[in-house]
C-alpha cells in the first residue's frame, strides 16, 4: 500500500473513532497506525500538505482525550516518537501540533498513577522532545508538568527518577520563565535537597542531569556558589570530562558537554578551567573521540571545543593539541621514526570535513567552525610552521569541496552545498 492511500485510510478511521468510540473502531484505528509505522513516510507526514496535516491533528486529539484507552494512546505516541529524533519532524511536531502539550495533558490526567506505563513513555518522548528546543511557558498543562516533575524526582522508580531529571534539565535550559516559575514554588528547597543528594547517585546520567539542574537554577545564587566553588568545581570538571570520554552512552555525553558548555560562560569558572591541572590529559583524550564513527559524538565533542575556544587561554591549548606534530613512534625492528599520522586529531577533523552533503550536516559545519578558530589563533603564533603541513592537506580537500555538485542531486544537496561553501 503506498503512503497516500494509507494515510486516507488512517483518516477515514479517525473520523470513525470520533463519531463512536468502539471498541471495533478502536481495533481499526490501531490496525492503521501500525501500517502507517510501518512506512518510512516522515517526509510525507510533515511536509504540509492537507491529508497529512489532518492526520497528525486527528491522532493529537485522540491521543490527548482522557477518554481513549492507554493501549491506543501509546501507539500513536509510539508512532509520533519515530520521527522525533528529524530536525523537521521535531519543530513541527513541537510548534505546529503542540505534541509537548499533548503528553503533558496525557500525565496530567494520569497523576495519581505516575506508575503507569504510559506516564513513563510520555516522560520519555517528552525528554527527546524537548532536548535543545525551547518550550513555550504558556503551553498548556505545563506548569501542571513542572509540578510534576518537582515532585516524582524523589520516586522510588528509578526509571521514573531519571525521565523525570532529563525533562527538567531540558525545561530548564536557557529559560528563564521556567526557572523563575521553579523558584517561586513553595517545595523548590526540598527539590533542591533532592538535586545535591542525587550528586552522589551511582547512576552518571543522574549525576549529570541533577548538575545540570543546580546549574540552571542556581548558579549565581548562594547555593550554586557552595556547589561550583573553587573547592569543588575540579571535581565537576573531572566528572565531565570523564563522562564525556568514558560515559553511559550518547545521552548521557550529550548532556555533560552541554553542562560544561554553559558552566564557561560563566568568567568565574571558565577562569577555574584554565587552572585545572588535568586540563590537557583531558583534552587529549576528548580529541581521540574525534576518530569515532558515530557522527553524534564527534559533532558533540566539536561543539565542545568550539566552546572552549571562547577562552582565550583554552583556545590557545586546543590549537597547540590539534596542531602540534605527532611523536615518532618506532616501528618494530627498526630505529627510525614514524609519524602516526592515522591519529591526529587534525585528520579526524579533515575526515568530518570532507563528510558526503547527505551525511550529518552538523558534522561538517562544526568542524569548519573549529578549523576558522584554530587558524586565527594559529597566525603569527610559534604554531604557524606546526600548522603548515596540515594546510597544505586541507586546501586541497576544500579546493575539491567548493565544486559545485551534480545538478540532478536536487535542491536539499545544493542548499548543504552553498552552506559549506559559505562557511
């Protein structure tokens, strides 16, 4: 069956179901959200067009009634969680279809049972909703959410414990509005006791969302101070940087990067890094992620180094780890020395540079970004001769790159085009 004729289909019984909510035309419904799993059509399904359009509102309204059975709800949130990990489909299903205030109605409704199943798949699809998207304070059920989500950190459900930090971590990052809705309830000491006992969680991924948290929250307040004080904030630094290199999976590096991106905007810490007697092991270490096949971690560790050129002192570091010639190592049975080229951290950014324009886009744009903040800190520095072997490489790889591609690629590739070209 092909997508049009599916998504008619899909229409036709959700029309069905609103006009007699059966348990036939329950069956039916879910029959077709599961033919309509089962295509790869995300480009479809958001791109606009009216059937579409009518589908994802119709699916919303059914899965947002207190009325609809939990069985049928999880299938559309299942269906609509496949496309949350697409830039496209994630903005439209945030923006235009207000799916963040749909599964925040779905867990207000289920309150007084935050053990069911469906509240945790909520949380869940919430977190990866709302992971680097900023969410409207004015949504709805979104102060009912907050309160929520204060409340069931402190769950005997761990699974529950953890959704709920990573939802917070998101809710809280970069806003003010919901930072300041927060600190205004009258149990947020309570949720801040909560947050600094987590801090010693044998779970890394609560460690690091709780850090994440107190730093949103309270960084410039007098707790924030005892907690990311001169004291204590090696001992954050090392976390981070061991979560980052050595840590539970993609998730959990994301979010240390991301603490330790905001925790450099502050002079006071970023001062403090500078200081950080294990800085360059460190470092050295992240650059080796570079050489990862997983085009996620690498584009993390880049917009962490990208950061870490905003410090002066930092930048000039990660130009000398980048740029200076590898150690010969000896071959075995010889005396000579080889260069270990295969492992400079400057031809894994080449490597990411030169990715195909259907490849990650975010990959390349950062290592371009990387590249124009080492060079310009490479000019007429001692690093310049270090530097001029690497360049020589590099301009032909960009020379090859600023050609034009195939005309029959299609207007996406020329657009990726035009923007690496720009950059």
């Amino acid at each position: 069956m092909d997508v049009s004729t599916c998504l008619k289909s899909l229409l036709l019984a959700i029309r069905q179901y609103r006009n007699n909510r059966s348990a036939l035309n329950a069956s039916q419904l879910q029959k077709h959200i599961e033919d309509v799993s089962g295509l790869k059509c995300g480009g479809v399904l958001f791109s606009g067009q009216v059937l579409p359009s009518e589908c994802l509102s119709g699916l919303m309204e059914v899965a947002g009634d207190p009325n609809t059975s939990h069985a049928l709800t999880g299938s559309i949130i299942s269906l609509l969680a496949q496309f949350a990990s697409d830039g496209e489909a994630k903005e439209a299903l945030h923006s235009s279809y207000n799916f963040t205030g749909t599964l925040a109605a779905i867990i207000h409704c289920n309150r007084s049972t935050p053990e069911e199943p469906l509240v945790l798949q909520c949380l869940n699809v919430l977190q990866r909703l709302t992971y680097n998207v900023r969410t409207l304070h004015c949504a709805s059920h979104i102060h009912e959410l907050i309160s929520f989500l204060m409340q069931h950190v402190q769950s005997s459900n761990d699974d529950i414990v953890k959704a709920c930090l990573g939802l917070m971590a998101n809710l809280c990052r970069h806003d003010i509005s919901v930072q300041s809705h927060i600190k205004s309830q009258s149990n947020v000491k309570a949720f801040y006791r909560a947050l600094i006992n987590f801090l010693g969680h044998n779970c890394l991924t609560v460690v690091v969302f709780s850090l994440s948290i107190l730093s949103s929250l309270t960084l410039n307040e007098e707790v924030g101070q005892k907690l990311f004080n001169a004291k204590n904030i090696h001992q954050t630094f090392q976390l981070i940087f061991n979560i980052t290199v050595n840590g539970d999976g993609t998730l959990t590096r994301n979010y240390a990067v991301d603490l330790l991106v905001d925790l450099l905007k502050n002079p006071k810490i970023a001062d403090y890094l500078t200081k950080y007697k294990h800085l360059s092991v460190c470092l050295s270490e992240v650059l080796g992620l570079l050489h990862s096949k997983d085009p996620d971690t690498a584009s993390k560790v880049m917009e962490l180094l990208v950061s870490l050129c905003s410090v002066p002192v930092l930048r000039k570091l990660v130009c000398e780890t980048v740029l200076r010639p590898p150690a010969p190592r000896l071959q075995p049975g010889t005396r000579k020395g080889v260069q270990a080229r295969g492992s400079e951290p400057s031809l894994a950014l080449v490597h990411w540079v030169t990715s195909p324009l259907d490849g990650p886009e975010q990959c390349y744009m950062q290592a371009l970004s990387l590249l124009a903040e080492l060079f310009e800190e490479a000019i007429d520095s001692s690093l310049c001769s270090s530097a001029q072997s690497f360049v020589e490489l590099l301009l032909q790889e960009m020379l090859v790159l600023l050609q034009s591609p195939d005309s029959t690629e299609g207007d996406q590739l020329l657009k990726k085009h035009c923007l690496r070209a720009g950059r």
